[in-house]
C-alpha cells in the first residue's frame, strides 16, 4: 500500500514563479504550493541539487507572495519540484 511521504499538504495554485541561478531566470507557472516546496512548469529545466532561488507572484497582481532558497529535488517532463530551505512561515 502507497503511503503519503510529505509532511506538509500540497495547495492546488494559479501563479507566476521566477526561479534564479546567478545570472539565468526562467519562468514558470506554479502548478501546486506547500509549506516547504513548489512544483513549477516551465519550458527549461534545471539539474537535480541545483540551489535556485524561487520568487512566486500573485497572476493579478505584481505582488510577491514568497521569495525563498530553494534546491531542485525532483525533475520531470512536465516541470521541476522546489524544496524550500526554510518553510515559508520561517
């Protein structure tokens, strides 16, 4: 029987994420948020323990909802899933 590894429940949302690493951006749409991590869609992708830093936008508005440490802990055809280095209450 599958049994649930995350510790945090997944938020099903609609935002633009930037994720940085030195000079390169890409953008992305947030596809689901948690406490300590992000799965992210984009058109690049980056390598597994990459450290990127992932800055998540509101689609109405420009403002910044997190903008946090990350490391890329999974990589698929679809997108990257972002672990935080702190939760996002930290």
């Amino acid at each position: 029987m599958y049994k649930e590894k995350r510790n945090f429940a997944r938020l099903a949302l609609h935002a633009k994420a930037n994720i940085h690493q030195g000079e390169r951006t890409i953008e992305g749409e947030v596809e689901n948020l948690s406490m300590k991590g992000v799965f992210v869609t984009a058109a690049r992708r980056l390598e597994l323990n990459d450290t990127v830093a992932v800055t998540i936008y509101h689609t109405l508005t420009p403002q910044v909802l997190c903008d946090l440490k990350a490391k890329v802990v999974r990589v698929t055809d679809h997108g990257m899933g972002l672990q935080f280095e702190k939760t996002l209450l930290d």
